[in-house]
C-alpha cells in the first residue's frame, strides 16, 4: 500500500454473507416417530404412525434428506405436527433401511431403475384368464422381480368363469409357485388367509380386475374399475400406488396397471440367488457365467447337481431365459 493512512475504506466485506460458520451437523430428531408410507402425491406423503391407519399424517421430506426417493411402504422418521388435522403438515427426517423392493425399468435398455414399492412381503401376481388374455412372459417378469427384491410372488387368477386354468398354470408347474383364484364368484377364503398379517403387493397388466379385487377385499376403497378396449388392453384406472388395510390384519398395495416392466437393472445372479438350494453352487461359476449350461455355458456348476436339485435348476433357467430374450 502506498504510505497513506490506513482507513476502513481499505476493508472490502463481501454483502450478504453472514458471520456465522456453515456446519454439516443435523439434528438427531430423537423425538420423531415411526410411520409407513401409504400415498405419494406431488411432494407430499400420505404416512400412518405405528401403522395405525387410525393415525394419518400428511408430511414432506425434510430438506436434509436431499432427493432420497421416499415410496409406498418406506418406513420412515416423522417430526412436526403429528395430529394428522386438516391443512397439518409434518416432515420425514429419515428414511429406514429397506428390507425388500419392488423395482423396475421403462424398458429392457433402460439402465435406470426404479423403486415403487418397498417393504413388501408378498407379490400377488394378477392374471386374468380371459378378456385380456393371459401373458406368461409377465409373470416370469413378475417372479424375477420378486425374486431379485426379495417378495414372496404368489400368482392369483381372475376372471375363472371365462376359462380354464389348468393349461395356463401347468407352465409354472415346476416353479413351487402358490396359485390361488379370486374370480368374481370364487370365495376368497383363501387369499385372504395368505395375505393376513402380511404387507402384499398386488401387480398386474390394466384390465385384469386388479381394483375389483381390491374392492372385494376393501369394500371401502372404492378403488375405479374401468373395461378392456377393443385391442385387448385395459384401461388405466388406478394411477397411483397406494396401501390399504386389510380388515383381517395387514396391508395391501394397490398399483398402477402396467404395460411394460423392463429388468434391466436385474443380472443372472440374482435370480439364481431366489433359489436357496442353488446359491452356493453358483460360487464354483466362472465369471461372467449366465448359468443356462451348455453351449452357452459349458462350465456352469449348476450342471454339477443331480437328483431332485436339478428340477430346480430347470426352473430357474427358464427364469433366466426369460431375462435374456429381455
């Protein structure tokens, strides 16, 4: 500086900055309570505390947590106004660790997966018999996915006064997959025994009569139903994923009605993986191995097993055959 006097002038102070120090540190929220995730809407989330439907909170994600996608089923941290009054809102400092997932892609070329249920034990795969037609290649979809997140697949079939079931359900014969009917005149004794106490999933293609049986099992859903177009599809009718409770104890997830369900985010192993018996024997596998035995896989050690195991191995091949033609 030139031999001036020093004034304040010489000071240069950066406007709108305050004096005081940024920190990473966050609360800890040892107040907050426990609450599942029942509806997502645009930024807000439906949750009940304690899983208590008698207890409904409307929160948003509280600004620590960033873009942590928070779905149907998480099990999440609430603060706030926990009264679940009109026009409350509440904040979800947490998101628990997830025990399974239900995810998929757009597509097959579609790395990017998504989650769009979580914490479910059970996938009930609906299929209608007829009107439209059944498509197998969705459930082997379906059971890859539940296998891979985790979830129980159970296959439920619709519409049982239109067709038979015999010829579709025999091609999953060897897949030790629960079958039960929930047509409009089947009781449902038995799937409401299966889903008792459990938190299920529901899946399936529009049109297949999913919300109807969400109607029949929640008669105070009201969930839309809608009809199958001229070309074999069915109309959109439910739009968002949403989880009611069961009367008879437990939850059931209503979602939307798919037409496309890409595993691309899904390797051989995990499918394998499913099938506890076999797990181990894929550790002998070279890398890279995509377990369909020869001649694409000459040396896969599935081929090692005999007797009863390799009824299984079958099975899961054709699990696996399914994810390459995807």
């Amino acid at each position: 500086m030139s031999p001036r006097e020093y004034d304040e002038t010489d000071v240069r102070v950066r406007p709108g900055r305050g004096s005081r120090p940024r920190t990473k540190i966050r609360p800890e929220h040892l107040d907050a309570q426990r609450g599942m995730v029942v509806t997502v809407d645009r930024g807000r989330w439906g949750c009940v505390l304690g899983r208590d439907p008698d207890r409904p909170v409307t929160a948003m994600r509280a600004r620590e947590l960033g873009r942590t996608p928070i779905v149907v089923g998480d099990d999440v941290d609430i603060v706030g106004d926990l009264s679940g009054r009109t026009d409350t809102l509440a904040r979800i400092v947490r998101r628990g660790e997830r025990r399974t997932v239900l995810r998929r892609t757009a597509d097959d070329t579609d790395p990017a997966e998504r989650v769009f249920v979580a914490n479910a034990d059970q996938l009930l795969i609906v299929i209608a018999l007829a009107d439209p037609p059944p498509r197998s290649g969705l459930v082997e979809r379906a059971l890859i996915a539940a296998y891979a997140g985790g979830l129980v697949p159970i296959l439920c079939l619709t519409k049982t006064d239109l067709a038979s079931a015999e010829e579709f359900t025999a091609q999953f014969s060897d897949l030790d997959l629960t079958i039960v009917v929930a047509g409009r005149n089947d009781p449902l004794d038995e799937v409401e025994a299966l889903l008792a106490n459990k938190v299920t999933a529901m899946l399936g293609h529009s049109g297949v009569g999913k919300s109807t049986l969400v109607n029949r099992l929640v008669p105070e859903a009201h969930r839309p139903t809608g009809s199958v177009t001229d070309v074999g599809r069915g109309r959109h009718t439910s739009t968002q994923s949403l989880a009611l409770p069961l009367k008879f104890g437990g939850w059931v997830i209503d979602t939307p009605g798919i037409r496309s369900f890409g595993l691309a985010h899904i390797a051989p192993d995990d499918v394998v993986a499913a099938f506890s018996d076999l797990a181990d024997a894929i550790e002998d596998c070279p890398r890279g191995c995509g377990h369909m035995g020869p001649p694409a896989d000459p040396e896969c050690a599935l081929d090692t097993l005999s007797g009863a195991a390799q009824s299984r191995v079958q099975a899961a091949r054709r699990l696996l055959g399914a994810l390459r033609e995807a």
